[in-house]
C-alpha cells in the first residue's frame, strides 16, 4: 500500500482557506436554500432583540406596580415564540436540503472526476483511500457547510442584534463585558493549531483503515488459504489502536476548547453584574435595564460557543476539505491537448452529432456470412465516415516508432522499441513474464503514454487524437474477467446499450457463451452475482468476449484470455476469436502458445524488445527461442493427457 503521508499531501502549519474557497461553488448551487437561511437567521436575531427590550419593560412595570400593556407584551411574546418554533422547523428543512445536496454533488463530481482519470493515478492510491474520499469525506463536509453555515448566520446576527441591545442600554457596561474579546482570540488561535493537526491524523488513521477493510474483504480467500487471519488481525490492531489515540486527542482538544470559551463567556458576564449592580443600587439604572443587561450578555456568548464549535468542526474538517479538494483539483495526466478538443467542438458545430460508434446493427453481430466483409473496409462503409475529432474514422496501420517507457523513473519497461501492424493484421505476443507485453498493449490503448517515441495511427501521432474516440475504438477481453452486478444480459450491453436482446443473442452465439447461459436457469436475465461470482472463471470471460465483440471495435486486444480456463472452455473462446478477429487488427498476448498458432505474425519480447518474429511455421523451423517454449509446453500438455490431466499424476 502507497504511504498515507505522501498520499494526504497535507499543510500541518495552519488552517488553509484555498480549499473551503474552491467549496464556495457547491455553495453557490444552493443559494435558492442558504438566502432563505440567512434571512431566517436575520429575522430571528431581531426578533430576540425585540423580546429582550420587552422584557425589561414587563420588569420595570412590575417594579413600579403599573398593569398597562401587560396583554400586550402577553401576545408579543406568543407571538415571538410561534415565530421561533417556525424558524427551527424551517431551519431544520433547509439544513437537511442543503447537507444532502452538497453530499450528493461533491460524491456526483469525485465520481465524475475518477473516471476522468487515468490508470497510473490509481497505480499510486488503494482503493480505501478512494472510497474514503468519497463516502465519509463528503459526508462529512455536507454536514458541515449546511449546519456550519447556519449556525455561523445565526450566530453573527444574533450578537450583532445583543451587542446592539447591550450598546443601546450601557455602552459603558458593554465595553467591560467586550474586554474578554482580546482573550477568546488569543485561546481559539492556540487551539486551532493543536485541533488541526489531531482531525488530520484521525482522518488519515481512517483512510488507512478503509484500505485495511476493503484489502481483507476482497482477499479473503487467500487469508484463510495462507492461515493469515491472526496476522491481519495484528496489523489491522495497530491501525485501530492509532485511531483511538488520535481520536481520544483530538476530543481532549475539544473539551477543553468549549469550556475555556465558556469561561471566558462567564467572565464577561460576572463583570456586567459586578459593575452593573452598583450602578444599580447608585440607581443610575432601573432594576429592568439591569437585568436585561445581565440577560443579553450572558446570550451574548452563546453564539460565541456556537461559533466556537463550528471553528472547530471547521478546523477537523479541513483534512476532508483538503482530500475532497485535492481529488477533485487532480488533472488526468492522459488527456485530449487544447487542438483535439477544438478540433471535437468544431466537428460538433459542423456535423450536430457527436458520432462515438456506429448506432447501427455492427456487421459482425449479422451472422457468419457478414464477418469475410467486417474489418477496415466495413469501417469505410459507417454512417458516420469521420470520427469525433473531425479525422478519418478508420484505424489502418498501427506504428510503435522508437518507443521508450517506464512506470518508474530509471525502470525502463520499453527501450527504443519499434513495431509496425497493418490493417487486418493478427499478432501475438510472447515471452517471459515481465518481458513488456502487457505494457505495449496498455501503451495502444493509450492506459499510458510513451516517455519517449511515438505511436501513430495510419501516419498520426495518437496523441493528436480523441482519447475517447480511440479508446471506444478498442476491444479488451483482458486475463482477469470483471463482471459487474447485474445480470449477463446488462454485461454484455454494458459497452453499447442501444443494443437489441437479438443483437446481445447473436454475439452470445458467436463466441459461443448461448449455451451455457441457456442452461441457467433465467437465461440471459440470469444474475451474475459481485464481480460475477456466480459463473465461473471460463464462463465470465465469454461474457466479457461477447461484452467486447458487440461493442463492434476496430482493433481486438486479447490479454492471456485463456490462461485460466480449463481445456474446453479454452477451444470455446479460441473458437469465438477466430470468428470475430477476420478483418480486424488483432493483438493477442498468451501464455498457451497452441492458441496463437494461426496468427499472421508471432512477436518473441523479452527485456521489452523483439527478439524473434515470424509465422508459427517460420519460428518453429528457426529453432530459437519460440522454438523451445512451444516444444516444452507441447511435452507438457501431452505428458498431462497421458496422466489423465491431473496435475498431481504428472509430478
């Protein structure tokens, strides 16, 4: 796992307003709700200012004997109070629309924002810190920009309207209770330092856990194959241990925070009755101002904790603030440059349409007799003759030329490499495992880029074309089947859902799954279960080889499609692939050399460069390294039919 500290990219020195500012957006969205809010807040902040003024009159008239107005100040205060109970309603309806909004933008945006990205940023992030950001995180920040704010409004209202009050009544008792202003700043500034760094340990300890989480779940079948639940329990032991130091430390923060303010609140009080009380027996005021007085400042400091807490919360919300941010501020490294997007615009503005596939019925879904005529001259035949970014719409010859790359720095995978592909043309590649395949296939499907070189497409630099409109032009079946959650009808229409049950059936047939998925008991409307739990490892790759072949792509990639699969299984997808590849480029990377025999040519890589190169019958008359990988596995499989396929028998 990556290490959560260069994962959180964190400024531990003090609170940074850049990404509460790059919030201010979502805020925005939901001004219909927050302008409400504010006059709400304003409305009631008067209204209590009113009330307290009434007060001191109710008090003074009872202190003089006098009954005048007593019916009056009965029905302002029902009054005020029914107002009060509309606006905590109101109060609570907005808060909860708001929170849920916010919540559900920012998660509809990091969602947006992951598929955006490309693969190395997932390569450098487990998938718990990436659920992390989007669960808990915006949670988190939904609650606090809606009750946060509200709290803030009302907060700043109702002291302006109190300190009003107390200026209106004593401006020179208000001054003494102001004085412990200077002290509240100074203690809030001490602890949001303190407050800030423990919120953003216990955020990343949660990060971490996630991870822990989600690792122990999916892996879960190799835990207990390898005995290894008392060792996870241990690690994920420290995790949580961690988290309840930083959680215990950053409540302590918080408990001491309040009640310090709560101190000083209390303070300022005490000196408006100390002072105000000899003003009083000197009679200087009335009875009515002075306990008015007393009254005002003590709710004086009442928004104050309110505001208090919402520092705080701010202050352990900023680790989230930042995450949530940084994620959505990340800039996919593989991208479309400036000219393709305006070259994609201009198309748009000329042709209204934005043509990503065919939205016909894809020749090769038609029947066998189609698939001779499918291929680079079936492309010329589409509706639709340009691709999205204005070029021509076909892939003819594909060029690695003098290609360099490394996922690391100074660990070169990719060497000056260079290999041309015609239009039509099936090449399979072989070698040892680390040798550069993988790599060169996820370079055409442009998953990365070259450090060096070029690829070009029929003369052009791929980079100077649609990401999309390239990457919709590819067909994948990679070694790992996914599935996702649905049934085997939405799998195979996942990459094209305009399809027909018919068309969906025709693949099916085609790649030869039908028969298998008639044997279920639903059919097609048969569910596949988490990550296609409920077919086996055969079964979800002819999915995934019907999945690929409706989408009706220009170029085929196969990634050791059969690695994993019994015998039989392997002749049924072997079969599939040699209906659906006639007139198409096709790269096949494999591991079982009988299944690339009929290919047009064989590449041998090995430290990330061809070694040896030819048609099955050329490499075998070489006798070099083709010959002797092929010759070893032939033994291999031959020894194992004559054991009766069980691998114990053979060793």
């Amino acid at each position: 796992m990556p290490d959560p500290a260069v994962l959180e990219e964190e400024i531990v020195a003090r609170l940074d307003l850049a990404p509460w500012k790059r919030l201010w957006p979502y805020v925005l969205q939901l001004k219909r709700y927050f302008i409400p809010m504010v006059i709400i807040s304003a409305l009631t902040a008067g209204a209590n200012a009113a009330m307290y003024l009434a007060i001191r009159g109710v008090i003074d008239q009872a202190v003089s004997g006098s009954r005048d107005g007593v019916l009056g100040y009965g029905l302002f205060f029902v009054a005020v109070v029914t107002g009060q109970v509309t606006c905590v309603w109101m109060f609570i309806f907005l808060g909860g629309r708001i929170s849920q909004n916010i919540a559900h933008n920012i998660r509809r945006d990091i969602f947006q924002r992951l598929q955006d990205l490309d693969v190395s940023y997932y390569d450098r992030r487990p998938v718990g810190w990436l659920m992390a950001r989007a669960t808990s995180d915006c949670q988190h920040l939904g609650r606090l920009l809606a009750w946060g704010l509200l709290d803030l409004s009302w907060g700043l209202f109702m002291m302006a309207a109190l300190a009003g009050v107390m200026l209106y009544l004593s401006w020179e008792l208000s001054l003494i209770v102001f004085t412990v202003i200077p002290p509240l700043i100074f203690v809030s500034l001490k602890f949001q330092r303190l407050l800030l760094h423990s919120s953003r340990q216990v955020r990343k300890t949660n990060s971490q856990m996630t991870g822990a989480y989600n690792e122990g779940i999916a892996a879960v079948r190799t835990t207990k194959t390898l005995v290894r639940e008392d060792e996870n329990l241990r690690e994920f032991q420290t995790l949580s241990s961690a988290m309840y130091r930083h959680s215990v430390r950053n409540s302590l923060q918080s408990a001491m925070y309040l009640p310090l303010i709560q101190t000083l609140g209390a303070v300022g009080a005490g000196l408006a009755l100390w002072f105000g009380g000899l003003d009083s027996m000197a009679g200087a005021v009335s009875l009515g101002t002075i306990v008015l007085f007393i009254n005002s400042a003590t709710r004086f400091f009442d928004p104050v904790h309110e505001l208090a807490r919402v520092l705080t919360d701010v202050q352990s919300a900023q680790a989230s603030t930042e995450r949530v941010m940084g994620l959505l501020a990340s800039v996919p490294e593989i991208r479309d440059s400036d000219k393709v997007r305006q070259a994609i615009r201009n198309h748009e503005r000329g042709t209204g349409i934005l043509p990503v596939r065919s939205t016909g019925v894809p020749p090769v879904v038609q029947g066998r007799d189609d698939l001779a005529t499918h291929g680079r001259d079936a492309h010329a035949t589409r509706a639709a003759p340009l691709a999205i970014d204005g070029l021509d719409d076909r892939i003819g010859t594909i060029e690695f030329r003098d290609v360099t790359f490394a996922y690391k720095q100074g660990q070169q995978v990719l060497e000056h490499f260079n290999l041309t592909v015609q239009a039509g043309q099936t090449v399979a590649l072989v070698g040892a495992t680390g040798g550069g395949k993988t790599t060169i296939v996820s370079l055409l499907c442009r998953f990365y880029e070259p450090v060096q070189g070029e690829i070009l497409l029929d003369g052009v630099d791929y980079r100077r074309r649609s990401l999309r409109w390239l990457q919709s032009s590819l067909g994948v079946v990679p070694q790992t089947p996914h599935l996702f959650s649905g049934t085997i009808r939405e799998n195979i229409r996942y990459g094209r859902l305009d399809a027909s049950d018919d068309e969906v059936a025709r693949v099916a047939r085609l790649v030869n799954a039908e028969p298998f998925i008639l044997g279920m008991d639903h059919g097609y409307d048969s569910e596949v279960g988490q990550g296609g739990s409920r077919l086996s490892m055969g079964q979800r790759q002819l999915v995934c080889l019907a999945r690929a072949v409706l989408a009706d792509p220009k170029v085929f990639i196969m990634d050791e499609a059969t690695s994993s699969v019994d015998t039989e299984t392997e002749r049924l997808i072997q079969d599939g692939v040699e209906r659906v590849r006639e007139g198409r480029t096709c790269f096949m990377i494999a591991h079982r050399l009988s299944t690339i025999r009929s290919a047009d040519r064989i590449l041998v890589i090995d430290g990330g460069r061809i070694v040896e190169q030819g048609s099955h019958h050329e490499l075998i008359l070489a006798r070099g390294g083709y010959y002797e990988l092929y010759s070893n596995q032939f033994q291999q499989e031959k020894r194992r039919e004559l054991l009766g396929g069980s691998p114990k028998a053979e060793q």
